[in-house]
C-alpha cells in the first residue's frame, strides 16, 4: 500500500497523532510518500527522525498511491483537494482540531481507523467541484480554478453593498444587493453557506445552492439549482473591485467582470469509513437529538 501524507501546520497537540500515524503504517510496511513542506516542519520539531520520500506538486500524485492522509482540520483537506485535483486518489481527512465536516476520523480512534484502511474496509463519497471562468481573464483563476466548498464574491474596501446579477444558463434569476453571494457545492453547504442561512445537502446530491450575503432585499433567499446549472455573475459597485474567493484562495476582481461558474467535469474521492458517516458527523457538530434545555 502507498499513500501521501499532507499537513499543513504543527501544533503540540498534533504532535500524538502524527506519530500514531506514522507508527501505524511502519508497523503494516505501508510506504509513506510526505509533502516537502510537511517533512520539513516535522524535521524541525524532531516528530520523526527516518527519512521518507516526498511530493511538493499536484504532478507527482498519480494512481501509483492508495491514498492521501490529511492530518489536520476541514482547510486542509480543502488544500489537499489542490494537490490531488483530477488524479482520483481518495482522500482520508484525519482530524486534529476542532469537530469538522470533511476531517472525520478523530484522534481518540486513528489505530483503529487505520486498521479499517490496511483491510479497505471504507466506502468512497464522491465530491462534486465548482469551476471558474472571468472575462476578461484574471491571472489569480489560471492554476487553480476550482473549489471544492464554494465559489463566493463580496464586498471590497467598503461597507456599501455591491450589486450581484446572476443568470441561470443565460436566463436572468436576480440582481442581488447585498454584502456578497455564495455558490456552494454539496460538500460547501455545512460551512459559509449554513451560516448564511444556506440548507444543508448531503454529500450525493445533484444540486448547488446559490446563498446571499446579508441581503438588502429580504425576500432573497438561498436557492436550490440543477449542479448542471451554468451561473453567470456580473458585479457592480461603488470601488472599483470586488473579491473573488475559491475555498480560501482570494483574489480581487475588477467591477463589470463577468464570472462563469461550472460544475467540474472531475470530482474529489472522500474516503468514508464505516464508523464515522456524513450522517453520524451531523448529528454530532449540530447536537441533533440532544436536549440541552436543563
């Protein structure tokens, strides 16, 4: 078995966990290939003193590996979505912080998941992507031009509103005033878009959701579309830019750009093991079932 290993920070708290991982996977002679970055910052604090291969790029990730372990929390999975992108390799969100959507195998449970692994004892969620197109061009959408949560534009240098045309394969929808507008792909509806107001989807459903931002008119509501829907935006405003954010890759954008959003002719493999379901996840993060009254 060959699988990546990514991380984006160290924290003493990840310190059990990475070792864990690590003693795991030498114990069950499964080759670990690291991210540069990542084995640099465990060489610094001495986590781990063999010597191991590495990938720093989206190139070298390729049907060769089994897996890519993320340790740390829903932002690094969203960053390893970057280097997989359409290599198909699934990714193993392992969770060293606060409770999330995506990194779901907590650190109370590693060799226990992990034994899950080695006998390919998991199911694969496959994760819809958001592409994006801005006419004229902008530099900052040419590497990476695709989120796996949301696609969002906002308000920039400003507190006044900005204006938001949308169009729905060609068809005019609305002109939204608001703080800004969220496209959010399944996987994204449990973040911005939940705290905007946006509906929860599981992760199989064939669907966007368009969420405003603070809306001015307070009739405009979040809305359920086709994912085969083309979204066009076109953003106006008082300063001459707006913001433009993939995920949590931001860029400024000139007003009357013409926004093009997609779904992704690829998608991203999540690995979901038995114990630790979307389902079970939502139950947990949102307290359902829970009587917290007394």
């Amino acid at each position: 078995m060959k699988v990546a290993i990514y991380g984006q920070y160290y924290l003493v708290s990840t310190e059990p966990i990475i070792k864990d991982i690590f003693s795991f996977f030498n114990k069950n002679n499964v080759e670990m290939i690291i991210e540069l970055e990542f084995l640099k910052m465990l060489n610094e604090k001495k986590i781990i003193h063999e010597e191991y291969k590495t990938f720093s790029s989206h190139t070298e990730l390729d049907a060769s590996f089994d897996m890519l372990i993320s340790i740390g929390g829903d932002g690094t999975i969203l960053r390893a979505a970057t280097l997989v992108r359409n290599s198909g390799v699934p990714i193993l969100g392992i969770n060293a912080g606060r409770l999330g959507f995506l990194a779901t195998v907590q650190k109370e449970n590693i060799e226990e998941f992990m034994q899950f692994i080695i006998e390919k004892k998991f199911t694969i969620s496959e994760r819809s992507l958001l592409s994006l197109s801005c006419s004229p061009e902008n530099d900052a959408f040419q590497d990476i031009n695709f989120a796996m949560n949301e696609i969002s534009v906002s308000r920039k240098d400003t507190t006044s509103m900005i204006t938001i045309d949308t169009y729905l394969n060609g068809e005019f929808l609305n002109s939204y005033w608001a703080d800004g507008l969220i496209v959010s792909t399944p996987t994204g509806s449990t973040g911005y878009s939940l705290s905007c107001g946006g509906p929860i989807l599981t992760p199989n459903v064939k669907s966007l959701v368009i969420t405003p931002i603070a809306p001015h008119n307070l009739n405009a509501r979040p809305l359920v579309v086709p994912d085969e829907t083309e979204i066009r935006l076109r953003v106006t405003g008082r300063e001459e830019q707006y913001l433009v954010s993939l995920d949590s890759r931001v860029a400024s954008v000139k007003n009357e750009s013409v926004l093009t959003i997609k779904k992704t002719p690829f998608h991203i493999n999540m690995v979901e093991i038995p114990e630790e379901t979307f389902l079970k996840t939502l139950r947990t993060k949102l307290l359902w079932g829970e009587d917290r009254r007394n």
